[in-house]
C-alpha cells in the first residue's frame, strides 16, 4: 500500500514523535533483556504506517521485532500470544507482550516467503505451511470466548452480512451506487453465510491476508505473521486472499493447477472432519464470504486508524466492488 503526502504527515507525528520513539526503544531493551537478549547496536524502525510501525534491533540472540499496534490491531499482540501458546511452530516465537500498551517483541522469523523464495521452491514451502495453519484452526475451534477476549472482531456467520450492511451509510467511505447494489445482494450474501454455516465447522481465527508476504522462512522454519487483520469467523474465508494472491503473484488464473494444488493443500485437514465433496463446497462459499471480511477490515483500518482514509481512498471501494462480483 502506498502512502499519500497527507498519511505521511500523520503517521510521522503518531509514530515518529520522539516520546514514542523514546519509550519504544526503553521498552525493546528492557523487554529483550528479560527474555535473554542484550540489544548490540541501533535500533531501526522500518515499517511505518497509519495502523502499525515496527522497530528492529540486534542482539546477542539473533535480531528482535517490536510492533507497535494502531487502534484497528490493538488486539494483535494478545491474539499472537494466544496463537504461539496453541501452535507455536506456526507464528513468530514471541518474547514479550506489553502489559499496557498493544505492543509486541518477537523474534526474527526470517526473510519474507516472496523475497526468501521463487518459483516451485516457493509453491512447495508455501504449500507445506497451508496444512500447519489449517491445524492452528483446527485447535482453535470451540473457542470463541478466548479468542474474542484478545479483542478481535467477531465476523461469525449469523451475523456477517448485517454487519456489511450496517457500514453502507457511511456516505464519506461507500459511495451511493455500491450502497444501493450491495443492498440488493444481502439475500445471497445471506444464502451463502447460512448455507457456509451448516456445513458443521464452526468460527476459529482467520488471518484474512494470508499471502506470501506474511509468511517468513529461517532455514527450515516457516511461520505466519502479521496477525493484525484477524477475525473470528469460519476458517475457510482464509482462501478468499490466498487464492487470489497466490494466482496474482504467479501471473495465472484461479483455475491453474499451481493455484489449486495450494487450495487442496490448506483444504486436506479439514476432511478429517467432513466428506471431501462438502469440503470443497464449504470452500466455494467461503472464498466468496471472504470479501466481505475484507471489506469489512478495511473499513475498521480506515475508520479506527489516522491518515489510512486519506492515503488509500480508492481501497475501500476496491474491496467493495469485489464483494459485488463474488455475490452478483
């Protein structure tokens, strides 16, 4: 995502101010020093955006990430603690979590899968960790009261389309023509949520950007990052961005064998639950549903987190003009 001349100016002063760098960096020292860690040289910050930046630094065990969450991933550090407890061979080890602020250190998970990897070597490690993250939502189901205490938002399916429907008045977000179209879909989306619903699987955490830029690979170790657009809903809306991405990145269409070999690798576990028939139903459904997670993500980004709305104007309609096409 780019950022605009006007989110630049925000997002320096939210994540810039020196008091915030201060208390950053007295905090990363303080925090990797408990966790057996002696910080070796500068810390870095290389990532700053509207809703979260990111502090690097060496040290004596390898380097060490502080992620500092803007309103709309206040929950991300609780859900990752939460995470690394049930699976820790999925998600970043994570050194500390701050007791009062959304703040989190983790270890060096590595290079992004996308930068680290190409071509089949990049399929086959990206296939490898699909099954392992379908296990974490797997171990998560029956949980909602956990999850929810992280504070992530609930997109269970009962309610899913009214909560689309309940931001289509927001006149300075979605604009009148969307609004209108997208009322008149509500009956599908509905179909569709009741339809996903019955297939027996019930809400766990789904990552909503899953892609191969949020998985990291150090030597044979590969887990899944960047938490912060989560949502408690049914597993199956995660293939609504690996698909898509996946296919964008390799330049194919959603019907190439690589692009299915990726679906059927996420899907496998999950047919230790159901027939693979209904499996693959569910699957359908939730690719469609999961355009309005995205959606729906979105617009708490935009809503929740200063400056997002105005250096990405068009991104809300983008997700907007998707559920359109999943649903019309």
């Amino acid at each position: 995502m780019g950022i605009a001349e006007d989110e630049d100016e925000v997002t320096r002063n939210t994540w810039t101010d020196p008091a915030t760098i201060a208390d950053a960096h007295a905090w990363l020292r303080e925090a990797a020093g408990n966790a057996g860690r002696r910080v070796t040289g500068p810390i870095e910050q290389p990532h700053v955006r509207p809703w979260s930046t990111v502090f690097r630094a060496p040290t004596d065990h390898g380097g060490v990430y502080l992620k500092l969450c803007g309103p709309s991933q206040a929950f991300e550090p609780a859900l990752t603690a939460l995470l690394a407890r049930t699976a820790p061979d999925v998600v970043p080890v994570v050194l500390a979590v701050h007791t009062t602020e959304p703040w989190m250190l983790l270890a060096d998970g590595g290079a992004k899968l996308r930068d680290a990897l190409s071509g089949r070597t990049l399929l086959e490690a990206w296939a490898e960790v699909l099954p392992r993250y379908a296990d974490l939502q797997r171990r998560l189901l029956g949980r909602d009261d956990e999850i929810l205490a992280c504070g992530i938002p609930d997109r269970r399916l009962d309610h899913l389309a009214a909560d689309l429907g309940r931001i289509l008045d927001d006149d300075r977000i979605v604009s009148r023509a969307a609004a209108e179209r997208l009322r008149e879909l509500r009956p599908a989306m509905d179909t569709a949520a009741r339809a996903l619903a019955s297939s027996g699987i019930g809400a766990t955490a789904q990552h909503d950007d899953l892609h191969d830029a949020n998985v990291l690979r150090l030597g044979r170790r590969t887990v899944v990052f960047d938490w912060g657009d989560a949502s408690l809903t049914h597993p199956f809306l995660s293939l609504g961005v690996l698909l898509r991405a996946s296919a964008h990145r390799a330049g194919v269409a959603a019907d190439d064998p690589a692009i299915i070999r990726l679906r059927s690798a996420y899907l496998e576990p999950w047919t230790a639950l159901l027939p693979r028939p209904a499996v693959e139903e569910a699957a359908d459904l939730g690719q469609r549903l999961a355009t309005l997670t995205r959606a729906l993500t979105w617009y708490r980004v935009v809503t929740l987190d200063e400056g997002a709305l105005e250096g990405e104007p068009r991104v809300m309609g983008e997700y907007l003009d998707l559920v359109i096409s999943a649903f019309g």
